[in-house]
C-alpha cells in the first residue's frame, strides 16, 4: 500500500499536502482541513481527498458537531489509516 502512496504522491503534490495536514492534525474535520487551502482549489482536493479515502490510505470517521444546530450533522474526520502510519510518516 505505501507503493500506492508513492505513486499518488508523484503523480500530484496535493496529495502529499493533504497527507501533511492529516499526519500533522489527526482527527481533522473535513470543513478545518480544505480550509487550509486556496479557495479556488478547494474543490480539487476535495476530489484528492476522497481518492485517500477509497484507496483507505485515510480513514474517514464521523463525530457529532458540537453543541448548535449543526450537531443532529455528523462531521467527517480524518486520520492516517494506522496500519500505514509509519511507512506514511517516512515517506512525507
């Protein structure tokens, strides 16, 4: 799997940038992570991101929004999945 990583990462940096924030911020909601991007191309990673989560390089949680009327909405959340953490750790 951390082939698959490699290969990603080559082919797009976003990639690795992505893989940064998550390492770097474990349990990162959807909403903070994009956010730390370029508006105009928030919807790119967007798409990269959900390619790390089918390819189950990250794992995508839910947890429940805070305390307003944002919380009956799950938040998605992010981590590296853990079998691949180090490899992954290496790699960035």
């Amino acid at each position: 799997m951390i082939d698959k990583v490699k290969e990603l990462i080559k082919s797009d940096s976003k990639y690795q940038d992505l893989l940064k924030q998550v390492f770097n911020e474990p349990y990162i909601t959807n909403k903070l992570l994009l956010e730390k991007f370029p508006k105009n191309e928030q919807e790119i990673y967007k798409n990269k991101l959900e390619n790390l989560v089918q390819d189950v390089i990250l794992i995508e949680l839910t947890s429940q929004s805070g305390s307003s009327v944002e919380s009956r909405v799950p938040q998605r959340i992010f981590i590296i999945n853990p079998d691949i953490e180090e490899e992954v750790k290496n790699v960035l």
